[in-house]
C-alpha cells in the first residue's frame, strides 16, 4: 500500500480507507453518460462504514457546469426506465409517481428540487399538482431556459442556493445528484438548511447492489451501502431515515425528517457484509473486460456483431473490443438513444436488425439481461450467438 492510498479518507464517515479494491483496466473509463473519459478509474473501500467511493474529477465543479450538461439534447429526453407491455416508461415519469404516492404532499407545499439539472421529475409532479410552490436549484446555469417553462424566476437558483431560501421549503427533492458530489456531507447540510423544521429530504441514488455497473461510473464518486446511507443521513441531523431498494429499480429511494437534535451515527450489524458484496462487484469487473475479449476472439471471430444497449454497459463492451471492424451498430429500445452516434455507429431500434448479424452483445445490466434479450423478439428472427456480461 502507497502513502496516498493509505491517505484516502472515506468522504462519509471519514475513516481511513486503505488500498484501493478495483481498478480500471487501461487509462480510459466510462462516465455516467457513456462517454469515455481519459482518465482511470479508481475505487476504494470504507471498512467502518461499508461505503464504496471513486477517485473523483480533478475539476468536478468545472465537469458539471459546462460539460455534464445531462438531456439537453431535445426537451423531452430521458432514460428508459422499462418497456411495460410494449409501451416505453421513462425514468423521470416514473420517479414522478413514486415520489408522489410516498410524499402525500400537503395543498400548496413547498418544494424544491436540488441538483436538479432539467427538473422533469418536478415537471411531471406538478402536472399532477399544480398547487405545489415549486422551485429548482442547480449548480449550472445550462437548465434555465427548461424551468422557464413551469417554474416561477424567484424559484430558480444556480451554484449557490440564495440566503432567503433558508428553512422554506416542506420537502427538498433530489434525483440522482449524491452519486456525483466530491462532499456528499456538504450536500446533505446544504438540503438540510433549507427545509423547515420537521421538513422531508427525499432522495434517489444508484443501489450498486442492484446494478453493478454503478462500480465503474467514473464521475459517479458515491457507490451507497445501505450503511453508510444511514450513516450520511444521521451524521446530517436527519432521523425516521428509511431506504426503500424496491420502489425503483437498481436505486434506493430514501426518505427522512429533519432533526433540530444532534444524534450520533450507529453503524450497521451488516457493515462487514456490504465491504464484501463490494469486493465481489470489484472483481466481477475486474474479469469484465478479459470476458468481452475472450468471446470476441473465441466466438464473434470478426463476424457481423451490434451491441444491444448504447449506454453505460454498451460504451464499456465497445471499449474493450479489439476489432471494430465488425460492429456494424448499436440497438436500443429508446429512440432518444437513436439519434445519436456512439464509438461513430449508428443506434438503431431493435427491430432495425439486420439478417446479416451474426453476433450480439448485451450491453444490459447483468441481473435483468437475459430476460430483456427474450422478450425481443426481432434479436431471435435467426440464430444467433449472444454475449452476457
């Protein structure tokens, strides 16, 4: 172990964490919007209180105001949440209506939605609700002509949240922002010194338990642990925190009430379990990319191949491709993936395949994979030979 390693401290809890437990192959890594970035991954491990952390950006501020810059590609420009009896969810749809039904949100409430980026989640909670007093805070200044649209100027703020909003707000909203944060305390402070007493911070981040590809998402530095999610929120002078890892797919969705009393963090019994589960991710990956190359030399053998999936999993497969030659295109159910041009081929839908494919990697998460594969039924027009992560 190096110096700088054993100088790593978890940006939880704090405590040290020791030599790193996975490092990326080569010197480029996949961010959160699949694109590659020259610069390797790197992942430690907090043994006290089970959280998982990457090496973040050298100039995180400067990456999120000017580069991250999350949609904005077309006004309507989402994930793909799922397919329900052959018709598309979107992510933000869906974290609308959960967000919804737990919150019971009183007549007119206050609510804002912190590191918000277009703010559609908000969008489509007020579409239900007009009556909410809604407003949107981000640390760039890319969004603002989205908000215009459905939220009051006053209610709009960038890099800094201004002093009046102080302890206004009934419930502070935040969607896939903790992941990226270089000081997740700082962040939770933050929300916290803007909700009422007695007010609601209501979260969603990625649950690296359900999704393992969270490991190797360079630009996301926070990989949570149920523990050191308790941990984070206690430690911020929340209470009542509860962790749902079942209302969204490979995410936790966290709930918890503002305190006006100090109360110190407990660890988790299972703390020694989760440093395991993340050690088992850590290798899984390790091993990834000797798969995909395996099989490319062993089966695909230069045959014409497209990968399934043009996201995270799909830029990480094409990374460790030897030969592009033979990749003809990438497939994906989203047609906001469509319009886009990932490694320089073409996304297509998957009904687009061609009968000269004789390969197909599924770019999917590893868990959900082979079920999304059978339930495409133009993959299966031939036989073909697919590659699983």
């Amino acid at each position: 172990m190096t110096a700088v390693e054993a100088a790593v401290a978890c940006v939880v809890c704090g405590a040290p964490c020791g030599a790193p437990i996975y490092r990326g192959e080569g010197s480029a890594s996949v961010s959160s919007q699949a694109h590659m970035l020259a610069i390797p991954t790197i992942v430690h491990a907090c043994a006290h209180c089970g959280h998982l952390q990457t090496k973040p950006l050298h100039d995180i501020a400067g990456y999120y105001n000017a580069t991250y810059n999350n949609h904005l590609e077309s006004d309507d420009a989402d994930d793909l949440y799922e397919v329900k009896n052959g018709v598309p969810v979107y992510r933000q749809a869906h974290q609308a209506v959960v967000a919804l039904e737990k919150l019971r949100l009183p007549q007119g409430a206050a609510v804002l939605d912190f590191g918000c980026a277009k703010a559609t989640t908000l969008r489509n909670m007020i579409a239900v609700r007009p009556d909410l007093d809604a407003a949107a805070f981000d640390v760039s200044d890319a969004y603002r002509a989205h908000w215009d649209r459905f939220i009051r100027p006053e209610n709009q703020a960038s890099f800094t949240p201004p002093g009046a909003w102080t302890g206004r707000f009934d419930v502070v909203l935040s969607f896939f922002a903790l992941e990226h944060v270089a000081e997740p305390r700082t962040f939770l402070a933050a929300a916290r010194g803007l909700l009422k007493p007695g007010g609601t911070l209501y979260l969603i981040v990625p649950n690296i338990r359900h999704n393992i590809g969270d490991l190797i998402v360079v630009d996301h530095v926070n990989h949570f642990m149920p523990s050191s999610l308790r941990f984070a929120f206690t430690q911020a002078g929340f209470v009542d925190v509860r962790i749902d890892e079942e209302a969204h797919s490979a995410a936790y969705v966290i709930d918890a009430t503002r305190s006006e009393t100090a109360a110190q963090p407990v660890l988790d019994v299972g703390v020694e379990s989760f440093i395991a589960e993340g050690r088992q991710f850590a290798a899984f990956w390790s091993g990834a990319g000797t798969a995909v190359r395996a099989f490319e030399s062993e089966v695909a053998r230069g045959r014409p191949s497209v990968i399934y999936g043009s996201g995270l999993y799909g830029a990480f497969i094409a990374s460790q491709l030897r030969d592009h030659a033979s990749l003809a295109y990438f497939l994906d159910q989203n047609p906001h993936q469509q319009a886009k041009r990932i490694f320089d081929r073409a996304v297509r839908a998957p009904a687009g395949i061609g009968a000269e494919i004789e390969v197909i990697y599924a770019a999917l998460n590893p868990s959900r994979a082979r079920a999304i594969i059978a339930d495409v039924p133009w993959l299966h027009a031939r036989a073909r030979d697919i590659f699983f992560l």
